[in-house]
C-alpha cells in the first residue's frame, strides 16, 4: 500500500537536499529556492510538472515502477534511498547486483558535468541508460529503444539503420566485436541470462550473426578511436575514454577529439547545431 504522506515527504526532502550544480543545471543570479525547483525534478525524470507535483502534495495516481525508477535517477538516489522510494509507493525493489540499470549517483554526476562533450552511460549489453547533451547530438536519442533493441549489439544486426552512424570501414570489425562481446558476456553470466536471450534472439533472426557466431571469437576489444558518420557535420575520429562501475556493470563512455584537428571543429559545429531532428 503506496504511503502517501511519506513518499511525499521524502521527495521534498530529497529535492531540497539537490543542488542545480549537482545536476549540471545552471544556479542562476535570482534564485531562490532552497535545492531544485519541482519542474526541474520533473525533467530530469522525464514526466510533467503536474505529475511530479500531485506526489509531493499526495495526490494523483501510484507510480509505476518505471515512473519510480526515473524518479530515482532524476534525484540521484542511492540503492537504498531508491529501495526506500520503492516501498513507499507500495511496489518491491527492484533486484540489486550487475543486471541492476540504476546508476549510481558518483557516475550521474562525472555525466552531469559532461554537457558540452558527448558521453553516455551503457550497460554491459550496450543499452544506453543516459547520454549528455552532446552524447544525443553526436548519435540521436539512444535511450528511446526498448525490448532487445535497447542493446546496440542486438540493433547493429536487425535494423541496417544503426550502421549509418559508422564509417563503413569499421562495418566488419564492428560486426566481430558485438559477436565477440556478446559471447563473452553470455559465458560470464549464464545460459539464463539477457545475453543469452539476445543470443537466442540473434542466431534465429540474422545470417549474418549466425555465420560470425560460429567463428567462437573472443577477446575482441572496443579501439580507442571511433569513426562515426553525422549527417550534419560529416565524419568524426573521436578518442573514447571509459570510466567502469564494475558493481553493477556500468561503463561511462566520453568521446573527444585532438585540439585543433577537423573532428575537433566538428564538435564545435555539432554543440551549435544541437540535436535538431536527428535521432
């Protein structure tokens, strides 16, 4: 049974204790309001003012477990703050360990400070959980998928599209490493595992993972330079450096370029074109 009374506290109390700092949100010179206001809450969660609003004044429908897993983000929860937000709103926790998506609040705010530089957070199958600004700009809104083709892996061999963001020089080396990758995730962590229902999914679906699947390669890592191809600003090698999480097999990938080279200027043409209608 959702406590209403208490849920409604402890987000007041949680959003009073955030910083616009501590979100990547500019403080501003006429602010006022002690921690963040409600509609930034709001958009960091991804759902309406009005929405957010009615829980802090006990009002309005339960929240679903999706609704209370962007609320634990937006507010940069810890695991047993957001084991807390759970039982209030009346639903179990979700399950803790390696499988969890729930980013720790240190890796939310290295991505917070990330605005002007693409980065995203992904998980060990390639589902991307948070992108920065510039991470949306440089390769669309990766979080929107969902099912199996949240995993780059799984939608590298099931819709031609994802490969238009890559030089087709890299095409074949590509098609290895998600091969190789996914079969070592499998054997890590299981025949019942996510990586084996993509496996699964993949061998009956696609010829072309099927035949690569049967070379049994491993080891095959990410190169330190990606080339991708932006339909505004052309191509781009870009340097990706990853921060890891290995408790819950989160990685934070940022992606830059030599000072003074032509991705480099790319970058900066990209941060003035913004997102537009790519993605």
């Amino acid at each position: 049974m959702i406590d209403r009374s208490g849920l409604a506290d402890f987000l007041r109390n949680r959003r009073a204790a955030l910083q616009p700092e501590d979100v990547g949100l500019p403080r501003g010179a006429r602010r006022r309001t002690a921690g963040l206001r409600r509609e930034e809450v709001a958009a960091l969660c991804h759902m309406s003012a009005d929405y957010y609003s009615r829980l802090e004044r006990e009002r309005g429908p339960q929240p679903s477990p999706q609704m209370l897993g962007s609320i634990a983000q937006g507010l940069h929860l810890s695991l047993d703050e957001r084991d807390h937000l759970f039982r209030l709103a009346g639903h179990t926790p979700p399950t803790r360990g390696v499988i969890s998506e729930h980013v720790s609040p240190g890796l939310l705010r290295v991505l917070d400070r990330l605005d002007d530089t693409p980065a995203e957070i992904v998980t060990e199958l390639g589902e991307t959980l948070r992108q920065s600004r510039m991470g949306t700009a440089l390769t669309g809104d990766q979080t929107r998928y969902t099912g199996p083709a949240r995993s780059i892996g799984y939608r590298w061999f099931t819709d031609p599209a994802t490969r238009q963001r890559y030089a087709p020089e890299e095409h074949g080396f590509l098609t290895r490493m998600y091969a190789s990758g996914l079969r070592e995730i499998l054997t890590l962590r299981g025949p019942r595992s996510r990586a084996a229902e993509l496996a699964d999914l993949l061998l009956d679906r696609s010829e072309e993972f099927r035949r690569v699947w049967e070379d049994h390669e491993i080891g095959i890592r990410p190169r330190d330079i990606k080339r991708f191809v932006h339909p505004e600003v052309g191509a781009l090698e870009l340097n990706c450096q990853r921060l890891v999480d290995p408790g819950r097999a989160h990685a934070l990938l940022v992606y830059t370029a030599v000072p003074g080279s032509e991705s480099h200027e790319k970058l900066r043409m990209l941060s003035v074109i913004g997102v537009q209608a790519y993605g």
